[in-house]
C-alpha cells in the first residue's frame, strides 16, 4: 500500500493475544483502514511527484478527500515506472519495476460514537525484478477490501465495540526468465490466494478504572 493509502500508523507491543489474534505476542503495527476526518472538513487534495535519475524513472502519488454531510470520503492512487541501476563497480543491477495502486474510502457518521467505514484498494505489479531472489514478479494483482463499525461511550458497563472484517485476493506470477538459475532450471509460480479474516471485540468498564476486553478472531486461507 502506498503512504496516500492511509492516514496514521499504530505501533503497540505485547498487543493481548486474545483481542489481535495468537500471532500477537510481541510488537504489533497497524494501519487503521477506516477513514476520520473533522466534521465540516473542507475538501482537499494534494500531489506529489518523485524523479529518479539513477533509474530513469520516478513515482506519483495524489490524493482528495472530503466530507459530505455524515460521510467522509477519500480517493487516493499512486504509480512508478523505474529501470534498472548501476552498482558502484559499474555492474548493471536488474531491478526495474513498473507499479500502481489505487484505493477508495468512506465512512459514516451515524452519532453518538458510531461510525460504519468501508476501504476498498486494488494494487497491481509487473516486471518486478529481484535481484536478491531466485525468481521475479511477472504480474502480480491484489483486490483488498476491509470494512467495519465502531462505537464509543463515555458511560454505561459497555464502553466500547469494533467489529472488522476483510478479503483479500491475490492473483501472482513469478518466474527465473531473467536469472542466472534459468540455465540449470525453468521455473514459474503462478499462484492465487484468497483470504478473509474477521474481527469483534467488546470493551466493559464493570467497575471504576477497571476495563474488561472480551473478543473473538476468525481466519479463513
């Protein structure tokens, strides 16, 4: 994903196994899917351009988002086209890529704390050389789609809901057309992939300062 994908990044460690999964025993990142932006916020967009003269290429990234009565909407994409570079002793490195992504967000407002958001990106690859792999990306596709609700409350025994859900499809070609290796072996990988994952979880204050967090995951490959 690119950096006009999403707005902020989340870095917690130790993350409770039983909110994020058995995978999270240590430090955990996450970049929150949903869109949040001021009520009333104006519209605005940016775009940002990157040359790069030692791959003959660059990259271009933009971005516009608003909000629209209760939705807050965002349209973001992003692409590069770069070539391959020479190493300092002159050896030509094999490491052209040509990529672009593009993503749709929306969230409503339904009041008091809850939000339902949506986030739709699609990404797609090609000509990705590797020079420190044994194959290369021939074509590579991904759908990613995650969606969700959230409620917040200052009072009550239930303080807090979130509920997520995402798929993901993967459509991906590899092969040793261009490696040294391609002289003992030919080889290819196509693959495809679809995953879905889902997510609830409950937040309690039963007494004082005292939160309870109770919460179920599910995986499906």
């Amino acid at each position: 994903l690119g950096p006009s994908s999403a707005d902020t990044a989340e870095v917690e460690l130790a993350a409770p196994s039983v909110t994020w999964g058995g995978a999270a025993t240590g430090t955990r990142i996450r970049v929150p899917v949903e869109l949040q932006r001021p009520e009333d916020a104006p519209w605005s967009g940016w775009v940002e351009a990157l040359g790069d003269s030692a791959r003959a290429g660059g990259r271009l990234d933009g971005a516009v988002e608003g909000t629209a009565g209760p939705l807050d909407l965002k349209l973001s994409a992003a692409g590069s086209v770069l070539d391959d570079y020479d190493a300092p002793d002159g050896t030509l490195v094999p490491a052209g890529r040509t990529e672009a992504t593009a993503t749709a967000a929306a969230t409503l407002r339904l009041g008091a704390g809850q939000r339902v958001f949506s986030t739709l990106t699609y990404a797609y690859e090609q000509d990705v050389d590797t020079p420190s792999l044994p194959m290369d990306i021939v074509d590579s596709q991904l759908v990613l789609y995650n969606g969700g609700y959230r409620l917040r409350r200052t009072s009550g025994a239930l303080r807090a809901v979130d509920v997520e859900a995402g798929l993901s499809v993967v459509d991906h070609t590899m092969d040793n057309a261009n490696k040294p290796n391609r002289k003992v072996m030919e080889a290819q990988t196509p693959a495809q992939a679809n995953t879905l994952a889902a997510r609830a979880a409950g937040t309690w204050a039963p007494f004082g300062a005292a939160r309870l967090i109770t919460g179920l995951d599910a995986q499906y490959v």
